[in-house]
C-alpha cells in the first residue's frame, strides 16, 4: 500500500517568509510525527499527534513552529518568520499507535532558506 | 533525557565481509531499539528493531542484539552486498512515548 506522502518534496524560500509542509500518513494511522533532519545528522523528533491531538511537541525549537492535524489524518508543519538555520530536510513519520508500533517514515521536505 | 551515541561514523567494508554498528543509549527506561537505513535522498527505512524483553532479534543477513544491563545495541550485517551501502541510524525510545532519540549514523561503504 501507499507510504507516508510528503509535499512539497523540495522548497527554497527566502528568509522572512512562510512555509507550510504537508504530511499524509498510511492510511489508518492514528499516530503521526515530524522530525527535522540537518545535513550529516540523525533525525530529531520535533513533535508528534495522537489523532487530532498534539500528545508531544517538546521538540519544537520555539513558537515560529506550529504543527496541526484537524481531523486526524494529514498535517501541515507550519515556519513562520523562516530564518537560514531552519534549512533542513523536514520527515513526516506515522504509525498504527502510539504504543509500540513500527514508526514508518515519507521521503521528507528539504527546505532551504535563503 | 534519552541520548544515544552511535559508532563508527564511517564504516567501510569489503563485499562479503561482515559490518557491525554499535550504539550506547542513557535511558535504563527506554525498551525499543529500532535501525534504519538511509540512502541518499530518501527518508530512513526501518530494517530490523528489537524489544527490551530480547536479547537478540535475526532477519537473514540482518541482526541486531541488545545487552541492557550494559545499555548497548549493536546491527550486524553478514555477507555484505553493494546495495547495502547507506547511512545507518539506530534509535532508542520509551513504550508508550514513541519519540525516537537517533544516534548520529553510520555511513557504511560496501567495496566490490
């Protein structure tokens, strides 16, 4: 079946500007995640839902990051206010739960801020 | 909180050989181990994982074995193939929690 889908695929913007990153999980997934991934680095976890809820975002470096879900299924990562050092590739991850199930990541968003 | 620290950063092998990664994590709490692998451009791939209540988890060429008591884990690869040349990501985390806490990979170079 279909995996985690994530668009855009790539995305240059300028710094200042806004950014939306859109996620759509396997179907009937009811746990979804985002990690952020910069060059040479391990992924790391920046928030992660639960249905529509957000169960975890202590990950979110600060409040120009904002996540949603409104009806349980695809999420939009949102970057307001983009700064250079937010360029990084954006992975959208799900799984069946959130207890003890095989987290399956998408191809990711690479975002680059100039 | 969790942190995972992952060795070698660069591994290179000749085709055939075995390749082994190790990875220490800090967490006595944390109980699932999975490991990915990433190839250039793609997200990671989930290739084998293991829970705390086994010692040792195999998938043909792939396995992985956790010491707990030692808070270490380690992927090893027999009969190594071109095609398994990739970065190489293990990760811890807490049942229930599900936040994965990454080490900083291994980039493994199969030579033919």
């Amino acid at each position: 079946g279909a995996g985690v889908s994530q668009t855009p695929s790539n995305k240059v913007t300028e710094k200042g500007k806004y950014v939306e990153l859109r996620c759509d999980p396997i179907s009937g997934h009811t746990a979804l995640y985002w990690y952020r991934q910069s060059l040479g680095q391990g992924p790391e976890f920046l928030i992660y839902f639960q249905g529509t809820g957000a169960a975890d975002d202590s990950g979110l470096p600060n409040d120009r990051f904002f996540a949603v879900r409104p009806e349980g299924s695809v999420s939009t990562l949102k970057i307001q206010r983009t700064e250079r050092g937010d360029s990084a590739v954006y992975l959208c991850a799900s799984s069946l739960t959130n207890s003890g199930n095989t987290i399956y990541f998408g191809e990711g968003s690479w975002l680059t801020v100039v | 909180g969790e942190n995972v620290e992952q060795h070698p950063s660069t591994l290179s092998v000749q085709e055939g050989d075995s390749a082994v990664i190790k990875c220490t994590y800090s967490d006595s709490a944390s109980n699932y181990f999975p490991w990915y692998k990433q190839e250039l451009g793609k997200g990671p791939q989930l290739i084998i994982d293991i829970r705390s209540n086994v010692g040792e988890k195999k998938d043909q060429r792939i396995a992985v074995t956790l010491n707990k008591t030692a808070k270490h884990f380690s992927l090893h690869i027999t009969e190594t193939q071109p095609e398994d040349s990739a970065v190489y990501f293990c990760a811890a985390s807490k049942q229930g929690a599900q936040k994965l806490v990454f080490g900083q990979g291994t980039r493994l170079t199969i030579n033919p």
